[in-house]
C-alpha cells in the first residue's frame, strides 16, 4: 500500500488521479470505518477501468492541535495504516491539519479532492464534517461534489450495536473499564498494543514467567490497569499469553506504564523484536504484592484464569 503525503501530490497521486476515497479519520478503524470502505468498494465497482481505491486522512488528529487534552489513541498511525492495509486499500493520503484547517468547505473539495487527487467517487459517515471549523457536512459535501460537478458519493449511515451507533469514543470508555471482549465485538478485532521489546529487570526470570517488556506510544490509549488474556504471534505460530498492563507496584517501578507479556509455551529470545499483543479478556486489576513469592503464586492462578478466553 503506498503512503502519499499530500505536501507533494503532483509528485505522489499520479498513479491514483481518477480514485475512489473514504474520508475520515479511522482511529481503531472500528465495524463502523469498515462499512464505509466496504461501501467504497460497492460503489467504485461500475467504474471501467477499476478505479483505484484509498483513504484521505489526517497525519495526526485536529484534536492534537485544537485541544489541550486531546483524547487517546485506539491506534497509532502506523498501526492505523497496517489495519487500511488489511482491509484492501491500495493506497492512503496523509495530510497536516495546520496546512488545511483554514480551508473552506468549497475549497477542500476544489483544491483537494478535485484538484489533488481527481477523486471519482467518496463515501464518508453521517458525521463527517471538513473545512475551517468543520463547517462542511455531508449535505454540503453531496452538494459540492455530486450536484455542482456530477461525481458520486455515498453517505453510510450509523452502524449499530445494542442498539448504539459504534464510535472510537464509546470504545476508549469500555477499554478504560477494561471491557475488552465488548471492544472486540465493536473493533472486529481484539484491541492490540504494538512495538519493540524492550529489555527490562530480568523480575520475570526469576519466577519462571520472562516476560516481553513493550511501552505505551505518547499518543496510544492505555486500558484499564490490570491482568489481561492474550495471544502474541511470533513467526508465523500463534501463542497465548498472559499480559500485565501497570506499574509494577509489587517492585515500586514509579509511573511508567508498561505492557508485560508472559508468553505461555514459547522459550525463545524477544529483545528487540517487534511484536504485537491482542487483548481478549480482562482477569483482574493489578494489585500490590508483600511479598514476590506471592506474585509468583498469583501468576500460576492467572495463567489457569485465562485458560477461559483461549
């Protein structure tokens, strides 16, 4: 999937002038982002020859810029680009807010979607908005670029779970309460945390549980405190894990927080490596311990615990 940064598209969109775009800004890229780029692919699919199909979104979101508390993450951006991968896009456009946000709706769809990237054909959500303020909506939208020039798009409704349209911020409050089987049902997907192993005080070796040490990205959302179930793929072999996500108060590590994996079965040297880790059921909070023998104790009693999520 090629990446374009849109400071460079007459260098960068020549391949994919005369495309098909999903607008949004797909943190998790949650059912509800799925739809839309299904609904993409429905549309595009009259088109001959087959139009070439992406995503146009943010570098980083308007919040980072326009809040002082912007919330966090479901993904990183890298993360996010892997899953618009996955879902079978050819290629995504990033853009920084700041070079845009004083941008008209008229001038969003003049400069850049007509302009830039010659698009076709856009599906967004009902909630979609864009241009300075976030003025424009998907009414507007359907009047700029289907009424006034003919192109075509399709707006998808809200995608529903008990009864509730599926947002990223619904998601973040089940996860901040550790509710991450519900999350996956809404992600379609278990809720992951990716990155380097880090090297940490060797702690796990001497309880016969080493554990895969990652840090939580500045940006990323950090679940509820806690013993999690999870699954690591290593190579092309799947584990179950178990996973901690905390402080460590049992060693008093202040207040870095850290996502610790023990993989069940696996014997081989993570450092250093990347990896990913998919959270599927919450075990119970993280706890201070007197002693670290009675961790260690606790550790065999998780492990039998997670045996239910796997």
């Amino acid at each position: 999937m090629k990446i374009i940064n849109l400071k460079h598209p007459e260098k960068e969109m020549s391949l994919f002038r005369g495309c098909g775009l999903c607008l949004g800004h797909f943190d998790g890229l949650h059912i509800g982002h799925r739809a839309l780029i299904e609904e993409l692919k429905r549309i595009s699919g009259g088109f001959r020859p087959p139009l070439p199909l992406g995503a146009l979104c943010f570098s980083k979101p308007p919040a980072f810029y326009l809040s002082r508390n912007p919330a966090p993450q479901l993904t990183t951006l890298k993360e996010k680009l892997m899953l618009l991968r996955q879902a079978g896009l050819s290629f995504v456009i990033l853009y920084d807010f700041p070079e845009i946000m004083s941008y008209s709706p008229e001038e969003f769809v003049k400069h850049i979607l007509i302009k830039d990237c010659a698009c076709q054909t856009v599906t967004c959500g009902f909630n979609y908005t864009f241009g300075a303020g976030g003025a424009g909506t998907p009414t507007m939208l359907a009047d700029l670029f289907e009424k006034k020039i003919g192109r075509k798009i399709s707006v998808v409704g809200p995608v529903l779970h008990a009864g509730r349209p599926v947002s990223s911020t619904g998601i973040r409050k089940l996860l901040e309460q550790g509710r991450v089987k519900e999350a996956t049902l809404l992600l379609g997907r278990p809720y992951f945390i990716t990155g380097t192993v880090q090297s940490g005080r060797h702690v796990g070796h001497t309880m016969d549980a080493p554990t895969a040490n990652l840090l939580f990205p500045p940006e990323k959302l950090i679940p509820k405190h806690g013993v999690y179930a999870s699954r690591v793929k290593i190579g092309r072999k799947t584990y179950n894990a178990l996973t901690n996500i905390g402080v460590r108060p049992t060693f008093d590590d202040g207040d870095t927080v850290t996502c610790e994996t023990f993989v069940l079965n696996y014997h081989g040297d993570l450092y250093g490596r990347p990896l990913q880790v998919d959270l599927l059921g919450y075990i119970r909070p993280e706890k201070r311990f007197s002693d670290p023998s009675l961790l260690e104790y606790q550790i065999k009693d998780d492990i039998e615990s997670a045996d239910a999520f796997f």
